[in-house]
C-alpha cells in the first residue's frame, strides 16, 4: 500500500521489520523505488536481495530491466542481462521484452536487435518494443522496414508504434509514404487518437502538405493544446504568419492556454507582420503564466521588438535573460543593426565572444553592422574569426563577407589572405 502511493520510507520500515521476506516483498520495494526514479537504490535493493539468497522471478527481472533503462545503465543492464541467463528466463516473453526495452533505452539498438532475432516467440509488445527502439536511437529505415514486416504478419502496433511511425515519415521528409501510413490509421482504432492526429499533423507540416495537415486538423473531434500548437508552428515555420495568428486566435476563444513553443511561435508571426499590439498582449500574457523564463520565449520576443521599431523594449527584454544562448545575443545583434544602432551591435558582438561562439547568423549579422558604417577593421577581424571556426564558406556568410569589402572601397581584400 505504501509503496502505491509513493511513501517509500514507511515502505522501507515496514520491509525492513520484516522477519520473513519473500521475493514478492523485494519485487514489490524494488519497483516502488524504481518507479519513484530512485534506480540507484532499486539496483542495490536487487543486489542485496541475491546476497539474501533469494532466487528472482518472472517479476523480478522486467523490474530490474526498467531500472536500468530509466537510468539508463548499459553496464547494469549487461550484468542484468546474463542473470536472466544464469537462472533461466532467456525464453520468457515478458522478460526478454524488457531486455530489449532496456538496451534500446540505453542506446544499443545492435544487442536489442539481436535479442529480437532469438527470440522464438514474439508478441505484439516485442514487435512494438524493437520498432520504437529504432525510432529512439533515429534509425528510421531500419524501424519502418520492420514495421511493414510487422504488418504483413497482421500484428498491430500499439499507440506509440504508430506515433513514432509517423514521426519516422516526418524525419524522412517522405510525405507519400505518411500518406499512406495516414490511410491505415483510418482504417484502425488509431483514427480517434489525438496524439496521433497530432503526429500526422506535425508530419504533413514539416513536409508542406498543407491542406493534408488542415483536413487532419478539422476532423479531430476533440483539439487538444498540442493540436494546437503544431498547426500555429507549422504556418509559421513555413513562413505563413497570417494564418498563424488567424489560429491562435480561434486557440483563444476555445479557452485554451497556449505553451511556450505557441507563443513563441506566434511572437515569430507578429515580427513578421509588425503586429506590435498582438506582440505586447502575449508579452504580458508570458509574465503573467511565467513562460516569460523560457529563453525561447524572450529570444522571439527580442526578434518581435526589434522588428517593430521597439529596440529598448527589446534590450530591455535581452538585459533580463538569466542564461543567454546564442540566439539571444544574435537576435538583439541583428535587431540593434536593423535599428541603425550598428555600433551598439558591434559592442554587444564583442561582449558575447568570451563566453559563447557564435554562428553563421551572428556573423552574417554582424558583418552587416559592419558594413552599414564602414568598419573596415572590425569587417576583417571577423572574416578571420570565420576562417578560424570554419565557417568562411558556410550560407551567406561569404555575401556578407563582399558586402563589408565593397561597401569599404576595398574589393581586392576578399582575395588577400588574412
């Protein structure tokens, strides 16, 4: 009972008042921990239950298993793995399951597979348990060729099979074939399921299938924030803002609270628009539900200021940020330079060099400062920065790099070395 609702030290004293403890005692104190996140001391519980000289179970060694997936602990796992051998349950389904989830946790997708292949009976949860595996560990092809094998035996695939198959089309960029793994949903249980309407909407987006991803959308019975968001991120990532704040404001009145990758995906749809109304609303909206705190949030937010004119708002937003990552301080570099503040820019790109390194952007950014007010000097220390870091030649870097040098009067530097 104690170890249902998550009371591990009366559990603990009760266990340890114990004067015969059987092995359904230990299953019972090694999941409870296990299930708290406390592995280490689930493992240790198990060892000590073999010095006690208590002999596992059926039960004991998917416990076990979970364990060290959840930490993950390959190590363990491999230690684990020979016990089921030594005390012969290497042919029981429920525990061999639990290998393969384990090694697929712990990133060796090779030694799952091989657990797989030897297995002389596999159930619905094997099949499952492998696929997700390689949709884990991001080996797409491998896990969708065994899907299709899954498939021409008639074994079903649970929920999460079916999410990761379609986020597997997605990584792919393979719209035909989400399709047609759209159609089979439609002909399952899986068509009432909003995570997986969710999935194929994220899918058709990433892959420009608009009006797939819309028609997705409308026939969802029940619309959840997820839902949601990957309809208003998906017009924006795809550079469509009117119908990103168009669906923000129908997420509105259904009274749902958007998250953080909403809002920022909206604040990205008004800098593009110049919606400084729509962007100050959900800038108050962010510090009153505290999502103001996720950098992604206030990295947008700079970007959706410096766009509308409103630089101070925007350094003002910048200056709060307690970890700035590169994309803080590329954002309010390139939104002093589009404000005309190019000096500013360049200070602000001297103070971020010591602690972070920048990118592409950055220097793109930077370089355009530099060209705006002829800083010739400031132009070449950091063509020769790029050359360092190797990103000379990387997008549009080079056309900047031109842009400082013309703009300069000094056409011959881009073929002089550094």
């Amino acid at each position: 009972m104690f170890v249902r609702f998550g009371n591990l030290v009366d559990a603990w004293y009760v266990f340890g008042k114990m004067e015969e403890r059987d092995v359904f005692s230990w299953n019972v104190l090694v999941g409870g921990y296990a299930k708290g996140g406390f592995f280490d001391e689930a493992l240790c519980l198990y060892h000590r239950m073999l010095w006690a000289g208590i002999r596992p179970d059926v039960y004991t060694f998917p416990c076990v298993l979970r364990t060290c997936g959840g930490a993950p602990d390959l190590v363990r796992g491999r230690e684990v793995h020979v016990h089921v051998i030594r005390y012969g349950f290497e042919s029981d389904v429920d525990v061999v399951n639990a290998l393969i989830t384990m090694y697929v946790k712990c990133g060796d997708v090779l030694h799952a597979r091989l657990v797989f292949d030897r297995m002389q009976r596999r159930d619905r949860i094997s099949w499952n348990a492998m696929i997700s595996g390689y949709f884990q560990n991001g080996v797409c092809l491998e896990g969708l060729r065994l899907f299709f094998m899954m498939r021409e035996l008639s074994i079903d695939p649970d929920l999460m099979t079916m999410t990761s198959v379609i986020s597997a089309c997605e990584l792919l960029g393979d719209g035909r074939l989400g399709r047609e793994i759209h159609g089979y949903v439609i002909k399952t249980e899986f068509g009432v399921e909003a995570s997986v309407h969710n999935s194929l909407i994220q899918m058709y987006s990433s892959v420009g299938y608009w009006e797939a991803a819309e028609k997705a959308f409308s026939r969802m019975d029940y619309k959840d924030l997820v839902s949601w968001t990957a309809m208003i991120s998906g017009y924006e990532n795809n550079g469509l803002p009117v119908e990103a704040v168009e669906t923000y404001r129908k997420m509105e009145l259904e009274g749902i609270m958007p998250d953080e990758i909403a809002i920022a995906s909206v604040l990205s749809a008004c800098a593009c628009l110049g919606l400084l109304d729509v962007g100050i609303k959900l800038h108050e909206l962010a510090k009153r539900t505290g999502l103001i705190s996720y950098v992604i949030v206030a990295n947008t937010l700079i970007d959706m200021y410096s766009k509308c004119k409103c630089i101070d708002k925007a350094l003002e937003v910048f200056n709060r940020i307690p970890d700035k990552n590169v994309i803080s301080w590329t954002s309010i570099i390139l939104g002093l330079r589009i404000n005309n503040r190019c000096f500013e820019a360049l200070i602000f790109f001297r103070q971020m060099i010591p602690s972070l390194k920048p990118n592409s952007v950055t220097l793109i950014s930077v370089l355009s400062a530099c060209a705006r007010i002829g800083a010739l000097m400031c132009g070449k220390e950091i063509h020769a920065h790029a050359l360092r870091t190797g990103l000379g030649f990387d997008g549009y870097l080079p056309n900047a790099l031109l842009d400082v040098y013309v703009r300069c009067g000094r056409m011959g530097a881009c073929m002089e070395p550094i």
